[in-house]
C-alpha cells in the first residue's frame, strides 16, 4: 500500500484520455490513496461522473457553486485537503488557465487555493502541445514548481504521431509513488552534467554531437524525487528543468570545465553523463569562414578532461561516477575509463539498435572496480532511478 492514507485530488480535464483517468483511480485506490475527482464540464463530455464516484467512493466534484457539494465539504476545505493533486488528463486549454492563474471553474479555483503540490498530464494533439503558446505555459509552470508528468509520444486518437499522449495510468501512479516515497539521497548534494557541448568554429558555425541530454535530466529528475539537492550543468539542450533542480546553462566544454570545477568540491555526488567534445578548434575564426578552397583543415585541441578533473580535487565529491557511451567492446573500453579517469563507477551504454544518444529508452551495465551489474533495457526515467537507487547505497556506507 504504497499510497496509503495519501489524500489524492484528481482533476479530470476535457480530452479523449480521460477514459484512462476511469483506471488511474482504480490503481491509486488499490494502493491505499483517498481518491476525490473533480471534472471540469468539457471532462464529462468524455467520461460520467457517476464512474468516478463508483470508482473512488467519494462524490464527484463538478461546480464552483453547487450549494450542496459546498455544504458536504466546500471547495477551500477541500483545497486543504488535497496533500497532492494530479490533473489527468491536463488539456491545453487547463494548462493555460493554471500558467494565468485563472480561477473560473471549480477544479482550477481548487488549484489556485491549494497548498498542495500540483503535478499535470499533458495530454492533447501533438501540435498544440508544440505550439509555442503551450510551450511557453509549460515551462512558467515547470518553473513554478508544477510536476509534468509527460505526455508520451507515438500515435495520436486524431490519427498524428508525435509528443501528447498522457501517461499510462501505471506511469503516473509510480511518480505519485515517487513523490510520496522514501527519500534515499535526503541531505545529499548532487552536481551533474548533460547533454552535448558546442565547439566554436566561426561565430555561425560549431563543433558537437547528438547528446539530446535526456539521460542527464532523467538523472536530475530522479535524484531531486528522492531528495537530493540537485546542480544540472547542462549543454545546450531542448528540456525542461526538472522541478526542484537548479539549472546552469553552458555552451562549450571549457564553459562546462569552469563550472563543474566551482560546484563539485565537497559535494557527495558528481555525475558526468554528458557527451563533452574531446577536442576543440585551436581558434574560433572572428569572421565567417568563406567557401574559398574546396577542402578545410581545422586544427583542433584537447579539451580538459572534466570528470577527471573533479575526480582529483582535494575537496573530492564523495562519490564520482561517469558515462561511457561506445559502439564496441563496451565494457572493456567503460573499464579502461572507469581506471585512467579515477571513477567509483561507470555506467556504460552501447551506441546503436534505438539506444543512447537522443532515444527515450537505454541500457546500462554498471562497473565499479570490483563489481558488474547489467541493468535491464528500460526507460532513461526507470534507468535513472536503478542507477541512483544503487549510488544511494554506496553513499550509505561511507563515513
Ligand atoms: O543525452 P542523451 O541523448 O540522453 O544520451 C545520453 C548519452 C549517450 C550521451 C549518455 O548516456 C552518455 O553515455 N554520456 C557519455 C558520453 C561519452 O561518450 O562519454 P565519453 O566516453 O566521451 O566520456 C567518458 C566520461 O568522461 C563521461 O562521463 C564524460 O562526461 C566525461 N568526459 C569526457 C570528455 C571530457 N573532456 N570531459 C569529461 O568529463
């Protein structure tokens, strides 16, 4: 009974996904949580209030100013009662009116007068979740603190493929677990990089790779979930913060060396999952390069080695763990690097097969000195959470 007791306040706003919200009470009841559902009225268009009564045993809310609903427990009583809530799905149109702080109908006033954490599911056509608008909405409330709990990708009920489907009820359950449950890495500081570095070649023009940073903000997601203070040293990349991270942007490898080497002393934790430039060129060009020779030699530098860097300051991070992304012979090049870089441990993914760079999904064999352990092919967000759950033990045993 993972939720147990747990006063779960479940929005349900209009989309065609709300026939899944029916089975998302079922699971959060059948972990122990108390379940109350409040519908906005385009919801219902979709999906009875009376399934979601039967469902979690409590009446279902639908209006601001339904004089017997109030009299049972009035909206501000029930905006204290929530100890989280979960809107799913989460149309645009809610998540607009909860990013202005509009309070028109009963489930977004309840948003509005509760003190509670607020996590959305987004869930819409693949283009109004990319529309700038929605973009723009998402990230002043990811910034405010808000839980978003995708959406997925993949085919649409509209019949388009792309970023808007909501989590499966089983995904969100586990991150309302996640919310709610043991906090392995409390009072732990974590520094972490992501993502690629960009390389200057000219002042249009630069050097990187195909790091997509997701398995780094996986990792940041993750660690903050389970407690720890969580410093993201990130490439330039296309995400979202993760709630309760701090986030630092840096462009080239010399930037992330910089800032990786001011944040790691005494930390308890430095993670190095990002793809940095092993080399860069000697000099940026002031002015464009022209066309003028049909071949172009650049000459290249070694950037500094960051990991390694850390790995051997006097203020060492208790623990020092990095990444090893490589197309053969994986774990005896992860090994190599795991010694000569000075690691407590590697976590080592083969490039290819819709794994590592860019993908959703990934697999990691974890070495230290002494031990092996192949994880299963997962998501990065369930990857993340095996890694940390792992590094969370290590760190228990030190003094
Ligand atoms: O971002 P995604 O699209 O989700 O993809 C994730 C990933 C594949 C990029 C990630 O899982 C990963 O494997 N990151 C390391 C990539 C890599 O090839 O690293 P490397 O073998 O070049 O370096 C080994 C370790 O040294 C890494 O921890 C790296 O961060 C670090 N390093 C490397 C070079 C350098 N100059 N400084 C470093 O700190």
């Amino acid at each position: 009974m993972s939720l147990s007791t747990k006063r779960i306040l479940l929005g349900i706003s209009g989309g065609i996904a709300a026939y899944k919200s029916a089975d998302l009470v079922r699971r959060l009841k059948e972990r122990g949580a108390d379940v109350r559902v409040v519908m906005t009225t385009s919801a219902k268009e979709f999906i009875t209030p009376l399934t979601l009564q039967a469902l979690s045993g409590n009446p279902v809310g639908d209006s601001l100013l339904d004089p017997s609903a109030e009299a049972a427990m009035g909206h501000i009583e029930l905006a204290k009662w929530a100890e989280l809530i979960v809107v799913a799905p989460a149309s645009a149109n809610l998540i607009a009116k909860v990013a202005a702080g509009i309070a028109d109908d009963l489930l977004t006033t309840l948003i509005l007068a509760s003190a509670a954490p607020l996590a959305l599911a987004p869930a819409m056509n693949q283009q109004m979740y990319k529309a700038k608008a929605t973009q723009d909405n998402l990230t002043r409330l990811s910034a405010r603190g808000v839980a978003l709990w995708g959406p997925n990708g993949g085919e649409q009920a509209c019949g388009d493929v792309g970023p808007g489907r909501m989590q499966e009820p089983l995904e969100l359950v586990a991150q309302a677990e996640a919310l709610f449950g043991p906090k392995p890495l409390a009072g732990k500081t974590l520094v972490l990089t992501a993502g690629p570095t960009r390389e200057p070649l000219d002042p249009v023009r630069y050097l990187s790779n195909h790091s997509s940073g997701k398995m780094g903000f996986a990792i940041a997601k993750a660690a903050a979930e389970m407690g720890a203070e969580v410093t993201l040293i990130a490439g330039p990349v296309n995400l979202a913060t993760p709630v309760g991270v701090k986030r630092i942007d840096v462009s080239s490898a010399l930037d992330m060396h910089q800032t990786a080497l001011s944040y790691a002393p005494g930390t308890d934790l430095f993670i190095g999952c990002a793809a940095v430039a092993d080399y860069r060129p000697v000099a940026s060009a002031e002015h464009k390069i022209k066309k003028s020779s049909d071949t172009l030699t650049v000459e290249m530098v070694k950037n500094p080695d960051i990991i390694s860097d850390v790995a051997a300051l006097g203020q060492r991070p208790t623990l020092v763990v990095g990444f090893a992304a490589e197309t053969q012979d994986v774990e005896q090049y992860a090994r190599r690097k795991l010694e000569r870089k000075g690691l407590d441990l590697i976590a080592a993914n083969a490039v290819g097969n819709g794994l590592a760079f860019g993908t959703d999904d990934n697999q990691l064999t974890l070495i230290t000195p002494t031990e092996t352990q192949v994880l299963p092919t997962a998501s990065k967000a369930e990857l993340a959470k095996m890694l940390l759950e792992n590094l969370a033990k290590q760190l228990s045993k030190k003094p």
